[in-house]
C-alpha cells in the first residue's frame, strides 16, 4: 500500500464519528437511521468487496416469518411466547418493508406464502396443531386463521398439463412477499449517498481494537488505521475473524445453495414457498423462472464455512424434490445455469445479537434465514444503542 496523501487522509480516509463494517440489510438500515436522527454525523461504512457481497446481496427474496413446521418446531424448543416474539419481530419487519419500500422499484409482489408438507406423520401432526399454532399467532397478524390448508393452488396448478399433482399438504398464508434483494441493497445504497454517509468499497476489515471514543482502531490493508468514536460490526456470518475469543454469543457460519432456472415454458407457480422446517424454499422469479436454495440440513459439516461456493449434495437433493414433486418433466443440473451460494449466521436462539464486543465496538447481526424482515429493526436498535454513547464528536 502507497503512503496515503493529505487529500486522501482528509477525505476517504478521514476519521468518521461512527464506523460500520459491513454494506448489508443491517449495516445500511443502521447507518441511514444515524443520520436521520443526528445528520451531522459523520458515518463510513467500510465494505470488503467491490460490491456488498455478504447474505443481503445472495439471499432468496423471501419477507417471510416462518412455515408452520418451522414455527411447531421453535414453539416445541423454545415456548409459546418466544416463538409468537420471533414471529412478532419478523411480521414488523414485513410490514416496515411494505410500507417503506413495496410502491420503490424492488419487485414487490404479496402472493403470500406456502408450506409444502409431503411425509405423512408430519401431515397428521400439523393437521392436529395447526388450530393451536394459529391461536398463539392470532395476536401478532390479527387473522383469525393464520395458516389454512389449501387445495387449489398455483402449485397444484404448475405444469398440470403434465405432471401429476403431488400427494402433500399444503398451508397457505396471506401476509408474505417477495422482492429482489439487490434491488433493495441498491436502493439503500442510493438512499445513503443522498444522506451524506460515506463508503469506502474493497478493502477488508482485518482487525479492530476497541477503545476510547474517537480511538477505536480499524486496520486494514487498504488503508492501514483508521481510527473512529464508535464502530458498528455487521458482518453478520463473517462475524467471528473480528471478534475477541471470549465474545459470549455463538455466530455461525452456513453456506446454503440457490438455483435459478432459465424462463420455463407453460410456468404457473406464484408465490413463497417453505419446505421442511425452512430449510428449503423456492419461488417463482418473474413469470416464467424458478428458484430453489437451502438444504443445508443435508450438506452436514460440508456447508459449515464462511467460504462461498458450490455443493454438490444439496444441490442434488433439490433437483430430486422438484422430481418427485412434479414428476411429469425431468429436472435436471441444466434446468439451472445459474446458481451461487451464500453465508447465513447461525446461532443458538433465534434472536439476532446485539452486544459490545469491546469499547466503542457494538456487534449487531446473526439473522439467520430472516434477514430480510428483521435487519431493518436490527439496524434501527443498532443505531439508538450507539446513539446513547456517543459523546466524542469532533
Ligand atoms: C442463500 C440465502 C438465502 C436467504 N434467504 C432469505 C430470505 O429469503 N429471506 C430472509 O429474510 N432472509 C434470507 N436470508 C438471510 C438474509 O439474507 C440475511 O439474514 C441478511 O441479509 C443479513 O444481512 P446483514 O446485513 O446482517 O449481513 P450481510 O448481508 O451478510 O452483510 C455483511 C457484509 O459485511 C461484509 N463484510 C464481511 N466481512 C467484512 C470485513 N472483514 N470487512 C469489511 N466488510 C466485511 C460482507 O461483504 C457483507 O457485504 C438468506 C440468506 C442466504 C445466504
């Protein structure tokens, strides 16, 4: 790295008020939020890439709260009123999303969302709870029923002129969306710009040190150190490499898969669909393609790395649902040319974190498969925290 100019010190490389790591959902939300409420603030937010390149930029598009076998699960493992909170948080967050973002340009379509259930003890199980799942949720959507089971569908529909219809329940809910996830980086991205918050792209984060305000170290190869009053981390599954060892909270890195067909013919499938506790889902793209992703519950340790890039074994176990789930037309690796992968954060709990790691240093990620609904409240928290204990402002 060459000396940097005076030029250089005293605009891109400057010192800001507050530091954000991170140019996703969380670290964009959180730095328009810092300058709506204190616009003289002098906000940089540092990305690695080129272009933000964690889960926000990756993900499925899906503003969802969760399939009812997702939800019977969380209710079994974490109770009735944790489960109606995480569902609470996420309906917040989609009703935020409609109300600030659905009439902008990011391909917003309510066609709600559907769980597919295909094995038959788990059909009878669901069938037995879903009264009891729809009554704890009554409160958070204000519908009587939540999840009904639907028998004509577009799912049912799709391509019946030759595939049989599959022998499964499927749940249907009126209240989720999808978008475009890059439409929606790229709008947050123009909406900070507006504001006066400031980027530096391309270079990594390497290490922080935390300190008093104004001397919290930021070092990276880019541009040496930096220093700030007060950093915010979302780096959400990248997390770990910045953190100090004894960091309380687990932030796990997982690598799921998405594929993405070319414009099928004779497409009816509209809407969001959930499979098997979330771990899969698909939807349509447009009118005319398909996307499927997840099945890392079947990729074992394989997918537990923050290293992008393929997966045979997941990506096979989707093409063999879509064949046994539309079984008139083979699936195969070509119906896909396009596929990527991306880094989830996983935990323990469901709830997204929010601690100080160091002094000056706040953390505030880890929304595993839900991002989309949660980091806008995320960001928003993230943002009131700092905001308290900013003193230091030049
Ligand atoms: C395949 C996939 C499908 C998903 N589908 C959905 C969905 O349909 N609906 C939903 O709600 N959620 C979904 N999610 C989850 C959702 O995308 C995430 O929860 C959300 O995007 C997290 O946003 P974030 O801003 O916290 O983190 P990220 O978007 O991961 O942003 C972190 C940023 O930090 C940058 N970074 C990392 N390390 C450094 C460093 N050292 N220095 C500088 N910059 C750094 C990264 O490049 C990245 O831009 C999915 C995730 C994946 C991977």
């Amino acid at each position: 790295m060459p000396r940097s100019s005076y030029w250089e010190q005293t605009t891109f490389l400057r010192s800001p008020d507050v530091a954000i790591i991170g140019a996703g959902l969380t670290g964009l939300q959180a730095a328009l939020e810092l300058k709506r409420r204190q616009p003289d603030l002098d906000v940089l937010v540092m990305e690695r890439a080129a272009i933000p390149r964690g889960a926000s930029t990756r993900n499925a598009g899906f503003a969802c709260f969760g399939g009812p076998t997702e939800l019977l699960a969380d209710l079994d493992a974490y109770g009735p009123e944790s489960m109606a909170d995480t569902v609470r948080k996420r309906f917040a967050g989609i009703k935020a999303l409609e109300k600030n973002f659905a009439h902008r340009d990011i391909d917003w379509v309510k066609d709600g969302g559907y769980e597919v259930i295909d094995d038959a003890e788990i059909i009878t199980q669901v069938r037995n709870r879903l009264p009891e799942l729809n009554a704890l949720l009554r409160e958070v959507t204000g519908l009587e029923e939540t999840w009904v089971e639907v028998t004509e569908t577009n799912f049912l529909k799709s391509w019946t002129d030759h595939a049989a219809p599959p022998s499964s329940l499927l749940l249907h809910n009126p209240l989720e969306a999808q978008l475009h996830p890059g439409k929606l980086v790229t709008l947050l991205l123009n909406d900070c710009h507006r504001a006066g918050i400031r980027f530096l792209f391309g270079g990594e984060v390497e290490s922080l040190e935390g300190g008093a305000a104004g001397a919290v170290k930021i070092r990276g190869a880019a541009w040496g150190t930096l220093h700030a009053s007060q950093v915010l981390v979302t780096v959400n599954a990248f997390a770990r490499k910045l953190l100090p060892t004894d960091f309380p909270e687990e932030i796990r890195p997982v690598r799921n898969q998405i594929l993405l067909s070319d414009p099928l013919p004779d497409f009816k499938l509209r809407g969001c669909y959930h499979y098997h506790e979330g771990y899969v889902y698909f939807r349509n793209v447009g009118n005319d393609r398909l996307l499927i992703g997840g099945a890392r519950h079947k990729a074992g340790a394989s997918s537990e790395t923050d290293l992008f890039g393929p997966n045979g074994v997941p990506e096979a176990y989707l093409l063999e649902k879509l064949n046994e789930w539309f079984p008139g037309r083979t699936w195969t690796d070509a119906d896909f040319p396009t596929r990527w992968s991306g880094i989830i954060a996983q935990g323990d709990g469901k709830s997204p974190v929010l601690r100080y790691a160091s002094d000056n240093v706040l953390v505030a990620g880890r929304l595993a498969g839900m991002g989309v609904a949660l980091s806008a409240d995320l960001g928003r928290r993230a943002a009131e925290k700092l905001l308290e204990t900013t003193t230091n402002r030049p």
